[in-house]
C-alpha cells in the first residue's frame, strides 16, 4: 500500500488533468502533463535512490513528484556548486539514477556507472542513457535526502522521512486525512529553491492542498511583484534576504494589494525590519523558527498571536506549533526557568515523539507565555577578550542603516584577544556608505566590544540556496581569518 504521500501525489495529479497546476516563465503547465512525465520517472526509479541535480522548473518539480510517488528516495544535488564539486558529490554517493537537464549531466564527464536521465520539456520522453545494471539498496522510509544550508562549512545531508514530510505538508495524522475533492481556486507563488527544504516544503504543500502556484527560478523582485499583481496571493513567504528587498523598493501598498500576511523564516528577522514592512505595506509579518533536521517549523507567529502580544513580544518567533515541544537547557542538558538564555531542544511534531530531545546549536530564551527568542548561533559566538558577542546582534544593527542591504558577521582570529569581530556590507542599489560612516552607525547602538574591528563593503554577499550569508565564502573577504 503506497504511503500517505505518495498517494496524495497520485490523488492530485489526477483530479483534474487538464488543469493548470505551474505557471513558469508567464507559461501554465498542466496537472495531466506533469503526471505523465512523473509517472515515466517513477517507472525508471522506482523504490531506489534518484539523484536530482535539482532546479526551480517545471520538469524537476515533476521528477521530484514522480519519485515520490513510486516510492524512492530523491537525493538533493545543487548543481550551482560548481562542475568539480558537483563530480565530487556525485561520486561519493554512488547513485543508480542521476536525473537532470542534459548540460547540467553532461558535466559529468563521460563515464559516469549510473543511468542518467535527461530531461526536456514537460511535454518530452525524459532521455535515458543506461548504467550498469545492479541492485540499490535504497534508504527505507526516507522520500528525500537533502542537503543543510551550508551556512558554516559544506552542506551535509539530512534524512527526511515519508512521515516527516506527510505530517509537514498534509497534517500530523495523514493516514486519516481526507484527499482534496477538487483543485483550489488561489494561487500560491514558490521562490524558494527546490535545493533547499524551504522549496521542496512549498511545493508539496502546494501539491498536497491541490493548489496551482506560479514557480520562480529564483527570487527576483520584479518577477515576484509580477506574480503577486497577476494573482493577488492572500499569503506570501519571503526569506528575510528577499523581505529586505521588497522593503527597500519602490513598490507600494497598491502592487502587494491582496497580500493580507507575508510569512517568513530560514533565517533570523530583525523585529525593526518586519515592523517597517508592516509600517510601509500594511501587512503584519509573521517569523517562525525550522531547520532542514526537524522536516518543517516547530514555532510560529499566528496571525492572533500576533495581533494581541506582537508589541510586547517583538522579536520573537512565535510559540509551539501544534504537537511541538521546546525547552531551553542549559550546558548539562538540565531545563532553565522561563525567560533564562540556554540551548534550544526540540521534540517536532513532524518526528516520532519516542526520538526523545533534538538539541540544536541555537541559543534561546522560553518566556512564562511560551514565546520564543532566538538569540543566535551557540558555535558562532565570538569571544573578544572574554566578551560574548553574538554575530546576529552586530548583523541586524548593521542592516537598521537605511543605505545597508544586508549584512554578515564573523570572527577574526586576534593574538591578543583571542577574536575580534569583522563585518561584510552589501549595500541598496544607489545607495552610498563608507566604513567609518558605518562605524558611527554602530557607536550608537552597541558596546565598544562588539564594534567589528573592519568593515568590507561589497557588491553582493555571498549567500546560501537558502538566502543565509554563506559565512565560508565571507571568510575569504578577511584572508587572515
């Protein structure tokens, strides 16, 4: 008997074939056409492991689908990570079927022992060049190995079981859900990346509540400001990367019209930042708190939440979701009072409850009333001559400057101080800073200790599929660090 998941694709993709399901590049596929592509995948991956060099078009989301359906485990392969390391990547899995577009697989040198799959349009036999045949053991229960962000050091993998993702996408009983009887009229709008566990969430959120959704090949403020005038979403998503954007554009209350809450998360919001959002377009921003490990969120703002504490709770993430446990310990593993700094554990909703306590590396407080701060990384903490300084703290002081876009902080090893901090500016487009300028900025709102001993503007910071910085690659601006 398939899974939950599994069916509920199957469920969908056939209420109503000739309906449009994906609008791309202002052009709708239809449910029917990307069944008969995820059927033809399934036929040729069946209940093994398919590596996905995954991108945000109408063909992947199909072959993610069509894995899905049949059972298999989708292995997530970023194909933006440059030729060698992709090769790399790849060789080390050791996979049976690699699916992707046909130069994406042509880098990988001839040679390679699996079958690949090439694919064309939605409408086109997937080009098959066959392996060597053999027998793959799979990863049971698992529907998509996926990558971390990578925030820190290469992305690692992450299993994401059937069960997560049907309690994630349908609800925490999905076995007794009913299937949708007929497709949703709205109309949601997907710009996350399908290489990271935001877009792969919103894709099947959409397909499991048979809803079509215009996909993105990335966020680009005015295809999504198109997007949102054509379609008039109720609820949007923005990582706070793309919210700063919005934020800091020439768009207006008229052209986000319908939008009635943005949600947003992957990374942390500055409270200023979605309050100025609220103040510009009149639309409350509602934080919640995830990561790739917990296969969905385990806090949330909820729009009556947010409308009766936001004020006094600004800042924080939110509370519980339904059938979610947090608490905050401190280094011995042992629960703090309410309102006391600690390490954050997790039981999500989305796992089995008999897994116990998932500590994270996130430093947070619980307040008597359940709400939730995060108060940043607790392996990212730099240490200046016995001063704690939290990265975020420095970073959303940075970006309260008007010329600011963004920001990211690390620490610099120092002989004397053991580390000092040291920041990478990005700047508004127009928009004009110097580093003492924003010196005198920081000055004002935080200790002397926590100042970054040097500020590096740049054109574009380098950024995860997710939109964190990618703090690595920010390593390189600072060649002593």
């Amino acid at each position: 008997m398939p899974h939950p998941l599994s069916q509920r694709i199957d469920d969908v993709l056939g209420l109503d074939p000739s309906a449009p399901a994906i609008q791309f590049d202002r052009q709708w596929h239809t449910w029917g056409r990307l069944g008969v592509l995820a059927d033809r995948v399934s036929a040729l991956v069946g209940s093994g492991r398919a590596g996905i060099m995954l991108r945000n078009s109408p063909v992947h989301v199909a072959a993610l689908l069509g894995v899905l359906k049949g059972g298999g485990t989708v292995v997530v392969i970023n194909p933006s990570r440059g030729d060698e390391r992709t090769r790399a990547d790849i060789e080390s899995l050791d996979l049976p079927v690699i699916i992707g577009l046909p130069g994406d697989l042509a880098a990988l040198a001839p040679g390679t022992a699996a079958t690949t799959v090439g694919l064309g349009d939605v409408d086109s036999a997937p080009r098959v060049t066959p392996g060597v045949a053999r027998q793959d053991p799979g990863r049971l229960g698992v529907a998509v190995w996926m990558l971390t962000s990578g925030t820190t050091g290469p992305p690692k993998r992450v299993d994401l079981t059937y069960d997560m993702l049907a309690r994630s996408v349908i609800g925490r009983y999905p076995e007794t859900a009913p299937a949708p009887e007929e497709l949703r009229k709205g109309v949601a709008i997907v710009n996350s990346p399908l290489v990271h566990v935001g877009g792969v969430f919103r894709v099947l959120l959409c397909v499991a509540e048979a809803r079509p959704f215009v996909l993105l090949p990335k966020f680009d403020l005015t295809q999504w400001a198109d997007a949102v005038r054509e379609h008039r979403p109720k609820a949007v998503s923005l990582v706070p990367a793309a919210l700063r954007t919005v934020l800091h554009s020439a768009l207006t209350r008229d052209d986000l019209a319908g939008v009635a809450v943005v949600t947003s998360g992957t990374a942390p919001l500055a409270a200023d930042d979605a309050d100025a959002f609220t103040a510009k377009f009149g639309i409350p921003v509602l934080t919640s708190y995830a990561a790739t490990e917990f296969g969905g969120g385990v806090a949330s703002w909820t729009l009556a939440d947010h409308q009766k504490y936001w004020q006094d709770k600004r800042g924080s993430v939110g509370r519980a979701n339904p059938g979610a446990r947090l608490r905050v310990v401190d280094p011995d593993g042992v629960p703090v009072e309410p309102g006391t700094q600690g390490v954050l554990e997790v039981i999500p909703a989305q796992v089995d409850p008999d897994t116990g306590w998932m500590r994270t590396t996130d430093l947070a407080r619980i307040d008597a009333d359940g709400f939730v701060w995060i108060l940043g990384r607790a392996d990212q903490a730099i240490i200046r001559g016995g001063f704690k300084i939290m990265p975020d703290e420095v970073k959303n002081a940075l970006e309260s400057h008007p010329a600011v876009a963004g920001a990211a902080v690390i620490g610099r090893p120092d002989a004397r101080l053991g580390e000092t901090p040291v920041a990478l500016v990005e700047l508004h487009t127009d928009a004009s800073a110097g580093s003492a300028e924003l010196i005198t900025h920081l000055e004002q709102r935080l200790a002397r200790y926590e100042i970054p001993t040097e500020v590096v503007i740049t054109t574009e910071i380098p950024r995860t599929p997710s939109g964190k910085p990618d703090l690595t690659a920010v390593r390189a601006f600072f060649p002593s660090s």
